[in-house]
C-alpha cells in the first residue's frame, strides 16, 4: 500500500515471516483487505526491510529446466541426470517423463502415446492413485511384434487402470491403397479421429540417421532414409518430418503412414517430448524452433548442449 508507514510493513512484515500468520489472519487482524497485505509484504521487501536468503542453491537440474522453458518458450522442462550408459540415462529420463506425467494429468483427460523406445521407459515408474485420466489413445499405427518392445499404449492403460483405444494397424503399410482400405474400418477410423483430440500427447521424437528406431524395426529402408536427408529433413514425430527449423516436410511414402497427419499434431494442445543425447540434439532443436513441442523430458547433458545453443539457432 501507498500510504503505509514504515511501522505497518514492519508489523505485516512480522506477523507473516516471524509469527507464521497467513495474509488472510494478519488482513483480519489488522482490519485490511488481503490484497493490501500482500502488497505491504512485496513494499517490505521492495525497501530492504525484508531480506530473504535461501541458504542453497536451487537445485541444478530444476535450474536447468528453468532455463530452458525460459529460453524456448516451454510450458514444462524436466532434467534427469546422464548416466553413464544411454541405457542408464533413458531410464532416468523415463522416471522423469512419469512424475511429470503424474503432474500433468487432470481427472477425465484423455492422453495419446506411440511406441517409442524413449517413451516406453516411463513405464517402470508410473504409478495408479492420483487424478485419473478418462483413456489412453494410440496416436499412430502400433503394430508391433514381440521382438520390438516398445509399445506404450496398453502398458500405461493397464497401470492407470483406463481404458485404451488403439490403431491395429503397422505405423506404415504396403501401399497408400491398404491404408485407405484399413482406415475406412469404423473402429480405426473412429480411433484415428480421438486421437487428434487427445488433451496431452507423450512422444518420443525420431532421427534421420540408420540409428533412429524406425530403421531398427525395419519400417524404412535406405531409400527412404536418403529421401529424408535429401530433403533437410532433421527429425520426425509420428513419422511426420520436419527440418531444422521445425517446418513440416512431406514424404513419398506418407500416403502409406498411419498416424495423425502434421496439420493435426500441430494443433494438439499440449505435445510433451521425452528425447535425449547427441543424436537426438537436431530433432530436439527442430522441433523447438517449430514450436512443435511444449513440453520436454531430457538429460543434464542435452539440457546444456541446448542451453549453449546460440540464440538465433
């Protein structure tokens, strides 16, 4: 308040850091409103009669993703720490994906996942009790057989007791016309269409490289691999790929791609990526300068690749 003495901010200032009172008991006892005590309080400070000191420093991984939400824009950024393994690391990056999965989800959400080896290590560490979401939906073709153990979807809807909708159908088929075909199916078309309305997507963001999970499980072969980088292409999510400043490129064999189109993951509401390590570090800072992604779950040493990243980058 204006018009308050030295000897008022002193008495606030008092009753709230030394006697412990609350802004609504000290408003009550001295006959003010709450919102003047809170401004007396901020006047205390603003004037050096109060002085708070924190005896530690924040700790650096909360610092880290401070920083990064702060430089790029993010509504959430979640640092573990690198190990010394990627094995190791992506499990602490899984145990963060889960507790801010915890934190995000709100009583009647619907939450959409695809099969990621990324995504898939929040699984050990999610946990049933709290808000409940109303399902789990596959955002992109989940087809996988046994010996590609990355599939998110009815892992997570079994620990969260939900129900999951799912696309039974590979991420990419022979040919645009058997998608068509498949999609025309009500249960897959109906699937397709509630997962472009999910409230929170969990993703893993994929890389242009022979390393990249999708080559691995044998989905894309060398030419389509060399399409990607012919056309600067740095990165995917859901098998939709973008290049180094996080603009959509199209491929040839996208008619044959099941999943939700670019048009429809850029308007989903809240797209949390879990991503980390060198080869990860041009799909993550594509996808950061497209504003594809609001959220993020990495490590400590992309974290700081990121945050050394030139401005203008």
């Amino acid at each position: 308040m204006s018009g308050s003495t030295e000897e008022q901010l002193l008495i606030a200032a008092n009753l709230y850091y030394i006697e412990g009172m609350t802004q609504e008991e000290i408003a009550s006892k001295l006959g003010l409103s709450r919102i003047a005590v809170t401004r007396m309080l901020k006047k205390a400070r603003d004037e050096g009669l109060v002085q708070i000191t924190v005896k530690k420093p924040m700790p650096e991984l909360y610092r880290l993703g401070l920083a990064l939400e702060k430089r790029y824009g993010l509504e959430a950024a979640v640092v573990a720490p690198t190990r010394g393994s990627p094995r190791e690391s992506r499990e602490a990056v899984g145990r963060a994906g889960a507790e801010l999965l915890e934190r995000l989800i709100t009583p009647g959400c619907t939450i959409g996942v695809a099969w990621s080896a990324t995504t898939s290590a929040i699984l050990p560490y999610v946990r049933k009790g709290g808000a409940k979401p109303a399902r789990i939906n596959e955002l992109a073709g989940t087809y996988l057989t046994t010996d590609i153990p990355y599939s998110v979807s009815w892992p997570l809807a079994e620990k969260l007791g939900v129900p999951m909708e799912s696309i039974p159908m590979p991420v990419l088929v022979r040919s645009g016309h058997v998608k068509e075909m498949m999609i025309q199916e009500p249960a897959i078309g109906a699937a397709l269409e509630n997962a472009s309305k999910v409230d929170l997507a969990f993703v893993g963001l994929g890389t242009v490289s022979r390393d990249s999970s999708i080559m691995k499980t044998g989905y894309l072969g060398e030419e389509e691999l060399e399409e990607c980088s012919s056309k600067g292409a740095v990165g995917d999510i859901l098998m939709r790929y973008y290049d180094a400043a996080g603009r959509y490129v199209p491929m040839s064999f996208e008619d044959k791609t099941v999943s939700l189109e670019w048009e429809k993951i850029v308007k989903l509401p809240f797209v949390v990526s879990l991503a980390f390590g060198p080869e990860k570090l041009d799909a993550i800072t594509g996808a950061l300068a497209g504003g594809i992604i609001r959220g993020l779950v990495t490590d400590r040493w992309t974290a700081e690749a990121l945050l050394a990243m030139k401005s203008n980058a």
